[in-house]
C-alpha cells in the first residue's frame, strides 16, 4: 500500500466537458483518475498498461475507469488485433484545471498597476482592462482557462476569416497585420515559408500578465490556427515558441502542417 501511495502523486483539479448533447463539466479531484487522464492526453492506452504504469491493482484502474466512462470522459474501444483488449482514450474536451494559487498577490492585479499600465494610457480600451484583470485573477487562483482561450481564438479566426481573405497570400497576411494594427492588438510581422513564422509586438493578450515562464498567447495561436487552416484549406499546428511571459520582449508563433509538408502557396 506504501509504494502504491507513492506512485499517485497529488495532480491540479481537471475540467472537462459532459458528453456531447449535456449541459455542464465535469470535476476531476481524484490522484488515480488525474494520472490515468494524464496518460491518455499522450497516447490511447491498452487496460493491463494503464495498471502497468499507475502501480495500481487491476481492481483499482477498473473501478476507477468505470467511472470515468459513465462521465463521457473516457471511452474505449476494442483491439484490432485482440478483442479481448480494450484500448482506451479520452472522450471528452479538456476545458482547464485548477492548481494552487499563489499565496503572494500578483502585482498585476493591483491597483497601481493597472492604473499605470492601462488606465493612464492614451489608447485605453475597457474591453483590455476586464480581460487583463480575469486573467490575472485567474491565474493568481491556479485556474487554467488556455483551452476555452485557444478555442475560442478559432472561432474567432473563422469568422474574421472572410473579411480579411484576399486570393493573394500576401495581400492576405497584409489584411491581418493591418487588422492587429488598426485594432491596437499589437505589431506583426508575418514571414513565409516551408514554415510561418508570426511575431508578434506589443502583444495585446500577454503583455500586461505576469512573468510564469510559459507562453500564455492562446487566444492569439488559436486566431491564427484558424485564418491560416481556412486560408490553405488544410490542418495546421500553431506552436507560441516566444512570449512576454517568458521573458522574451515579443511573441513568436510557428504554422506548421502537421504532416511536416512544406505549404503550397
């Protein structure tokens, strides 16, 4: 029992979304489901590995498995080549989780801040100030929101899409860097290759959030995810390489094809 106890280690509060048709999220506080979840967020997994590598009984994972099923979070399906095996994979939309917040009070939450930062500035937007001061009440209580963020930058990608589109891929990106900078999102610089290399100045969603050493632009990466998949009709993966967050003084975001296929402009 003492080694088993050492093997779960404690893990934030995670938050996923009911199964498709139901209203609502599902918590999940406990050490063996978060580790299980944990897993499965890098790859599907057969039932005896999953036992395997919790350093739980068969009992244990089965129990705790069963669970997660009858919540939607997790499904299974049966090996192609044994169907005695179940493989098993998340079912549900990981929305954030919570860890434990800091016991220090951000200086970006105070008042003095804010007042220099956005209130004394010539081109104050309220809309900055209230996304500035959630996120940083967010993140002084460990809630992690990224994922709702990032999707909600593909919806808003797609439909910014058609107004910006234009047939030529450069009179395209200049319509975006136009947009941010008409908008006060910042300064871009869009370049064009095997690879899309986006950075990003003044960045409007980082700037003004403490330094945690991640990158933080998820609204940003998911805007861009969906002007670019729309545009080349095809996947693509956005990855934040750059960030105010972690120090460095611009964002900077790769557009890849998943398949690592250079695009056809």
């Amino acid at each position: 029992m003492e080694n088993e106890e050492k093997t779960i280690q404690p893990k934030a509060i995670q938050i996923f979304a009911k199964a498709p048709g139901e209203l609502g999220v599902n918590v999940v506080k406990s050490p063996v489901k978060l580790t299980i979840l944990s897993m499965l967020k890098d790859t599907d997994m057969e039932f005896d590995e999953i036992v395997k590598n919790t350093g739980k009984s068969k009992s244990t994972i089965s129990v705790h498995l069963k669970s997660l099923r009858e919540d939607g979070i997790v499904s299974y399906r049966f090996d192609a080549n044994d169907h005695r095996k179940k493989i098993f994979f998340i079912n549900s939309k990981f929305l954030g989780e919570v860890q434990s917040g800091d016991e220090k009070e951000l200086e970006e939450r105070q008042a003095e801040f804010l007042v220099k930062n956005i209130m004394d500035v010539d081109n104050f937007k309220f809309s900055f100030l209230l996304f500035h001061t959630l996120r940083s009440n967010l993140i002084q209580e460990g809630i992690n929101i990224n994922p709702v963020l990032n999707q909600s930058g593909k919806n808003i990608g797609s439909a910014m899409y058609e107004k910006l589109y234009e047939e030529d891929i450069n009179k395209f990106c200049d319509n975006i860097i136009q947009f941010w900078d008409d908008n006060g999102l910042g300064k871009l610089e869009i370049e064009l290759g095997d690879i899309i290399n986006i950075t990003a100045y003044e960045c409007f969603e980082c700037s003004l959030l403490p330094k945690k050493g991640k990158p933080t632009c998820y609204l940003d990466a998911g805007i861009f995810e969906a002007l670019f998949a729309n545009y080349l009709k095809k996947d693509v993966d956005v990855t934040e390489v750059k960030c105010f967050t972690m120090g460095d003084d611009c964002c900077k975001f790769l557009v890849e094809s998943p398949d690592g296929e250079a695009f056809a402009y």
